[in-house]
C-alpha cells in the first residue's frame, strides 16, 4: 500500500498504525516521489493527501488514473467540498476528512479492497489477504441495448468495445444492472456498494455515477429527483 504525505508526522503515525494492522506499506512525502514509487511498485491501494508539494494529490490522482484502476482513498484536511469533488471527480474511489481516527481508515481501506477483490485484473484471479471478500464465479451475461455486462467474467462493453471501470464503478454498475428500473435511494448505494454503517456524503454515488456516465453513455442512469437513481432496461 502506498502513502503519500507530507506531513512527517502523519506520514509516521499512519504507516505506523496500518501495519500494526498487517498492510505492508511504503510512504512519500510529496507527490512526484509518490508518482515514481507508483510506477516503479504495484500496490494494492493508494492513499493520497490532497494538499501535496509538486504534485498535488488531485494531479496525482489523475496521472494513476491515465494507467491503472488501482483502488484510491484520498485524505482531505477541509470538509468544505472542494476538494472531496475535485479527488472524485479525479477518479479517487473514496475519501476521509483529517483528522481521521484509524479504525475509520482501516474500514474504509478494507471496504475498498474487498471491492478490488470483487473486481479483479483481467486475467488474474482474485485475492485479498485472510482471504476477505468475494471471488470471481460464474455468472450471466446480461444486455441493456448496446450495454453488455459479463457478470462472471466481470467484463464490460459498449457496442463491443471494452470498458475498463474502477473496482467502485464496476460495483456500482453491478447493483444498478441486478436491479434495472428500480428506483436505488442513494443512502442504499452507500450501504450496498461503499458498505458504510452510517449515513455518508452521497456526493461518492453522485460523482461515480457521473464517471460511469461518461464511460457508459449519459442515458443509461436516470436520476429521479429527490429520490436516487435508475438503471435504464
């Protein structure tokens, strides 16, 4: 796992904490270090700070998103929305707001990796250390018009070109297509797919529905004002 940080003492005290939770992990401090260990290494998870000398966290973001759909968490030390839309809107997977406790970390960097391990690189077969989420099985292919979803294989198309989609947006597209025409209420996609115990910030759904969007086509998810969304059959 890879942290990036510039704040020594964070920096310290977080890789500290998450390997007394058995991650192995490496740091850096700013976020053209961080950028050279991301490809120099591969990692199960990022954690970015938004507020980084060089290269920001939200640059950095973008430039893993250019090569990977490695699961991002991004660390924001104001609450006021900014950044949390520019991380998302960047790719990132999940944010938390500093100062944050670490059981709070550590349940959202397990939530993202069980979502990674739901969604494994083409071609590789899925693992999570102590063997923690699900595995890839046999499943239906399911069609919504150009749309095509391999369930088992976990592979996506659109008129026959393939998609690559983020653990996240794979898991969202999944609940949208097992229940299509259905109204999902946002606090349940929260629940569902980002597996929070509590009520979040739906500006995760908000924006990774805007990224599949993008990604699928603009009609396929409808938003139903004051309610949620809706998979188009």
């Amino acid at each position: 796992m890879l942290l990036v940080e510039d704040d020594e003492l964070m920096r310290r005290s977080f890789t500290v904490a998450l390997e007394r939770y058995g991650y192995e992990m490496k740091a850096a401090a700013d976020g053209l270090t961080g950028l050279e260990l991301f490809r120099d290494e591969d990692f199960d998870l990022l954690i970015l700070d938004v507020m980084l000398p060089g290269l920001d966290g939200i640059g950095l973001c973008r430039r893993v998103r250019e090569t990977s759909l490695v699961p991002v968490l991004m660390m924001s030390a104001r609450g006021d929305g900014l950044d949390v839309v520019a991380g998302l809107e960047a790719g990132a997977d999940d944010y938390v707001v500093k100062p944050v406790e670490t059981s709070v970390l550590v349940a959202r960097i397990r939530s993202l990796l069980r979502r990674a391990a739901y969604a494994p690189a083409p071609g590789l077969a899925p693992e999570h250390p102590g063997g923690e989420g699900p595995t890839r099985s046999e499943g239906a292919t399911l069609v919504f018009g150009d749309l095509t979803i391999d369930t088992g294989g976990l592979e996506v198309f659109v008129s026959g070109s393939p998609v690559a989609l983020t653990p996240t947006e794979l898991k969202l597209l999944l609940e949208f297509a097992a229940h299509p025409g259905v109204v999902l209420e946002r606090h349940t996609l929260l629940r569902d797919v980002w597996e929070y115990g509590w009520d979040g910030d739906s500006r995760v759904v908000d924006l990774c529905v805007q990224r599949l969007r993008r990604k699928l086509g603009r009609d396929r998810i409808e938003t139903v004002r004051g309610f949620g969304y809706k998979f188009r059959r």
